[in-house]
C-alpha cells in the first residue's frame, strides 16, 4: 500500500482514482464494509482505491473539550487498511488551514486537483468542508458538474439497529466489555507499545509480566483482568493481563497495562508488542496479603489458560 501524510506527496502518476473520506477512526465493521465496498469498485474500474483521512480528529482542533480518544493509532489504521486492500492511503494534518476550505474548494482542490477523484464513494450523512456546509447532495452536486461519479454507501449495523460506530465501541471499552467491542470491530481490540522496566513485583511472586509504556497506541479498555494475547516477533502467545493501578501496592503508576505470558518466561524489554483483549475476567481488587493475591492470580492465569487454548 501507498502511504502520504500531505497531498504534496503524492505520485506524479498517479492515475485516476475512487476515494472514500472521512476520520476511520477504530477501523471498525462499518468502515471495513465502506473499504471493501471501495476496492471493489476500484477494481472494477481500474482506479486507485484511495483512503484520505486526517492525522488527528478533527474535534481535537475545531471544539478540543467534546474530542474522544481514537480507537486506533494512525499507525494501526494505516496497517489495517493496508490488510484491507486499500492501495492508497493519504492522511493529511487537520490543521487550521484545511479546516477552513469550503465544500467546493474541498472537491476541486483535493478530491479533483490532488487525488484526480473519478468516483467518490461516502455515506448519505456525510458532511466535509469548513462548518460542515457540505453534505452528500452537495457533493453529488458538484460532481455531476465536474464529471465524478458519487455514491452512497449503507451503513452497517451489528448487535443492534444502530449502525456500527467508534463512539459505540469506545463506551463498551469505557466499561471493559471487550466481547462487545470485538463483535463491532470485527477484531480483538488491542493496544501496541514498547516495553518497559517496572518494579518487578510480578516476577517476585512467580507472573513475570511485561510492562507496556504509557506512550501506546490504542484504546485501552477499563480497569481490571483480562484474558488475551501477547503478539511478539509473530508468535502470538496466550496471556492474562492486568489494567490499572494495582490497589494492593502503592506507588505503582496509574492505568499500566503489563501482560503475563502464560507458561513462558521471556525476555520483551525494549521490545514493541502487540496486546489482545479477548475477555474480561474481572475488575481491579485489593488484597490485604500475598498469599490471596497469589492465589487470585494463578485463578486468573488458568481461566486465561482456558479460554485462549
């Protein structure tokens, strides 16, 4: 797959293209139906399947106070549309500037002038252009005089009769209801980072765990116990993973997520990994000693051992 971050970067020979716009932000089911809608239509048309998204939400510029944090990273977008399909995949700086353009300078200086659009596919409640003026009628509009096709795409809905949404997958991540999320993203939800040194406790009483820095990508799900995956260096191993403070020992920094690979002891320090959330097992407890802490956590490590055989 093509990658640019500014239009400016994008192939002299490019060709003629079938784009799709918008925020894509969880890569969820619905845009997995919106892309896969795309590539085809591409194909059968012999142009570029295009994704332009932005590097930021656009809230986070325009009203920062109602801005929600991703679902994914802009590096795992580009990674699962990459799996997709998508040939190209262009996300530009929201930025002061490009939130001023009107809906016509949007058509004709970036659908048109720089990703020479010959079909635009978007859903029927789609808005683009500074305050949101534009809209799919006005869009169809503009296109029929400039001579790009524009279609609509249906929403998709999944576990309900509301469509598939980032917003729905983060309030049943907000409440660590993993499966849920799974169900609507059509993957397991995980988070992506370096690991780090911490204060070893878990090697101490027998789960050597892997601490992910802070600076991660992705969403991370409520406080509590989860059974999952562990991805390094392409093994993909069953894990029982912690998410919070834990309340048991103080000085421990708020919200870590280390993971347990189970039955194995390994050496991940410095190392990016990849950690799935299958299940909840539970929420965060406080032990007044070792020994039931012990005994919780090897309870834990085999309901993980279970349901990740």
């Amino acid at each position: 797959m093509l990658y640019a971050s500014a239009l400016d970067q994008l192939p002299a020979d490019l060709g003629s293209t079938a784009v799709t716009f918008g925020k894509f932000d969880g890569i969820h089911l619905g845009h997995r139906a919106v892309v896969d809608e795309l590539v085809s239509l591409a194909g059968e048309r012999s142009l570029v399947s295009t994704v332009l998204t932005f590097d930021r939400n656009p809230l986070s510029l325009l009203a920062p106070e109602r801005s929600p944090e991703r679902v994914v990273s802009s590096r795992q977008k580009r990674r699962l549309l990459a799996e997709a399909g998508v040939a190209l995949t262009v996300e530009i700086p929201f930025d002061r500037e490009f939130s001023l353009l009107t809906a016509e300078q949007f058509v004709d200086t970036v659908l048109i002038g720089a990703l020479n659009a010959a079909l635009v596919l978007v859903g029927p409640e789609t808005r683009f252009g500074a305050g949101g003026a534009g809209s799919f009628d006005t869009l169809a509009a503009l296109g029929r005089e400039r001579g790009v096709e524009v279609m609509s795409h249906r929403l998709v809905s999944a576990g309900g009769s509301s469509p598939v949404s980032s917003t729905r997958i983060r309030a049943l991540l907000t409440v660590g209801d993993v499966a849920g999320a799974t169900a609507l993203l059509g993957r397991v939800p995980s988070v992506r980072a370096e690991v780090v040194h911490g204060q070893r406790r878990g090697r101490e009483l027998g789960y050597p765990t892997a601490n992910l820095s802070p600076d991660l990508e992705g969403f991370i799900p409520a406080d509590g116990v989860y059974a999952g995956y562990l991805t390094w260096n392409g093994r993909r191993m069953p894990a029982a993973i912690s998410v919070g403070d834990n309340p048991t020992f103080v000085g421990v920094p708020a919200r870590q997520v280390e993971a347990y690979v189970i039955d194995e002891d390994l050496d991940l320090y410095d190392e990016i990994v990849e950690v799935e959330f299958v299940k909840r097992l539970r929420g965060q407890l406080k032990f007044d000693a070792l020994e039931p802490l012990i005994a919780q956590m090897a309870l834990d490590t085999q309901r993980a051992r279970e349901l990740t055989a």
